[in-house]
C-alpha cells in the first residue's frame, strides 16, 4: 500500500510539471531540477491556481528526491491534485487507478523475498541480542569512570557568567540572533548560537575569557575579561552596521508595493549598494540543496519581485569592502501559513 501511495504521488508530480510548463519557462524543464527563484514564481502560481501555498522546504523535501519513503500531509496532497485539476487527492488517485494493477505483480514478488529475509534477521538478531548485556554493563562502568573523572577535574568549581546584548544606538535588546565563538589559546574555537532577545550564559573556571561577537545587523566585536574581577552580569552594547542595515531595508520592506517606479528606486539602491563581483549565497532549510549562488543582478530580481515570499526573507550576514557590500548569505524561512 506504501508503495502504491508513492507512485500515485509519483504520477502527480509529474503532471504538476507538465501543468507549470504549459504557462512557464523555468531554468530548467526538469521540476527536480528547479530552485531559487523558479520555486517562489512556482509557489505564486500554486496560490492563484489552488489558493495555497508549500513552503520551499516541503518542495526541495518532496519535488527533488527520487527516493521518497513517506507522502506529505494530506491538505499538501489535496492542494497539488487542485492545481492539476481533480477535486482531491482521493479524486486523483480514482482517475490513474490502473497504477495500482501495475503494481500488485511486483508486489507478489517481493513477499516472497520478504519472507526470506526475515527468517535470516531472526538468526542473527538472536546472536545479537547476547551481546547486549555485556555491552550495557561497560557502558554503566563507563559513565560511572566519567563522572568520577568531573569531580575530580573540579569542575564543581565552575563559575557561570552572563552575558546580554544592546544596540547602541537604540539601547533596546539585539532583534537578530547572534554568533559567539569563544577563542582559546591552542584550542580550536567555539561557536554558539543565540537567539534575538536571549543572554549568552557561559560556565567556566578558566580566569580569562576572549570571545568574538556577530550579527547580521551589527559590526563584529572582539571581547577580552578578565574573569577573576569580573561581574556575573553585563551588558554589551553593539554597534549597527549601517550598510546591512540598508540592505535589509532595500531587501523586505514595501515587498506589497507593486509600482514600477518603486521597484526601479530599490533596484537603484541596491544596485549602489552592492559590488559587482558580490559573493552572494541563498541557505536553504533541507537536506537535498543547502545553498545555492546567486548573481548580483539575480539577487536583485529576486527582491524587487513583488512577492509574499519576500516577507520571509532574512539576511544572514554581510560583509563590506572600500564602501561596498562584497558578500551576502541570506535565506527564505519557511512558512506554510503564508
């Protein structure tokens, strides 16, 4: 049956892309074989056709593997069977029954080998399993060592510091969220991740902590305590970076306004803005495609392209040369309530 769930949704894809073709020049004629902004125009279509909408996780998690082992939820099936013009995604599967005749001779087959390989896991499952007791006592041994090991390292000794972050022109708690990487003589660094409006709490012994501070909006600072007459708590105040600030502004503001003379301002600025040999890289949220370059004047297509999906969009990080933005890595969150 699982199978067969598969193949149906197989055979919808593949008429989803024969309907988007009928209308559409994406890069590429292959649907697994779109992405960046051939999937937000795709996502505008699937609104005005099916009045719905998938985020670019669930396309890159369903359009470009050819592996699939589950189906998406059942009001994403029912929406993609509306743009390819059944009623649903029970109405789909009514109209290819003749797939699910294809697929019960293979079916027989397969139990056959089913069947002979569970009698071979059975066998060795059974050798197994008198394995595991041994290998549970040694791990119990283990952590009891370990945690015998902390003691005595001192780490009952550690000391927690916290540490929170302002904007300095504003005063008010840092909106985006931000990098730490903790530096260590001959140690690699590292790195932490906090979220917009959260304190960074650290526990430590060591006497001296250097720390480097980042975020999109704001110019990297270097920190260097003294941890020995050190306060528990202290504010940090970064300084916004005034070019990531343009560019976020440029980037997602006034995304509803449609006019021409609007969208010919903000490519200006951009345009300014950026260099002409700018690094600029889109992150995606899956594990198919997680990143993907994009020319200056893409980018700047992309974001001067009246649509929802802008709403979503957040850059990541820049980084500036000679008054120049030569570097951007920003990425569209997904949203399916959008």
């Amino acid at each position: 049956m699982k199978d067969l769930e598969l193949s149906y949704f197989e055979e919808l894809k593949k008429e989803i892309q024969t309907e988007y073709l009928k209308n559409n020049t994406p890069s590429d004629d292959d649907i697994s074989k779109w992405k960046g902004i051939d999937i937000t125009y795709f996502q505008e279509e699937l609104r005005k056709k099916a009045k719905g909408n998938i985020s670019e996780k669930t396309f890159y998690t369903y359009f470009k593997s050819s592996n699939l082992d589950k189906l998406p939820r059942i009001d994403m099936l029912n929406l993609l069977s509306n743009y390819v013009g059944c009623d649903s995604w029970y109405e789909f599967k009514k109209q290819h029954s003749y797939i699910d005749k294809n697929l019960k001779k293979e079916e027989e087959k397969n139990t056959i080998l089913q069947i002979n390989r569970s009698k071979n896991k059975e066998t060795k499952e059974k050798s197994i399993f008198n394995l595991r007791y041994s290998y549970i006592y040694a791990v119990i041994l283990l952590c009891l060592l370990f945690g015998i090991g902390i003691l005595l390292s001192g780490e009952l000794f550690n000391k927690t510091y916290q540490f929170c972050f302002t904007d300095a022109d504003r005063g008010n708690n840092i909106q985006n969220n931000i990098d730490i990487k903790i530096i260590k003589e001959n140690e690699s660094p590292i790195h932490y991740k906090i979220k917009a409006g959260e304190c960074f709490l650290i526990t430590t012994k060591d006497k001296t902590l250097k720390m480097e501070v980042s975020s999109p909006m704001y110019e990297t600072l270097e920190i260097f305590r003294n941890l020995e007459n050190a306060p528990e708590v202290e504010n940090i105040a970064l300084k916004p970076d005034d070019y990531a600030l343009m560019l976020y502004y440029y980037s997602t503001k006034d995304t509803n306004n449609s006019s021409l003379e609007h969208i010919r301002n903000k490519q200006q600025k951009l345009n300014h803005l950026i260099s002409e040999d700018a690094l600029i890289y889109q992150i995606f949220d899956n594990e198919i495609y997680g990143i993907e370059t994009l020319s200056k004047q893409k980018y700047i297509g992309l974001v001067t392209t009246p649509t929802k999906s802008l709403q979503n969009l957040k850059v990541l990080a820049t980084k500036m040369e000679n008054g120049k933005i030569v570097s951007i890595k920003f990425k569209i969150e997904t949203n399916e309530n959008k």
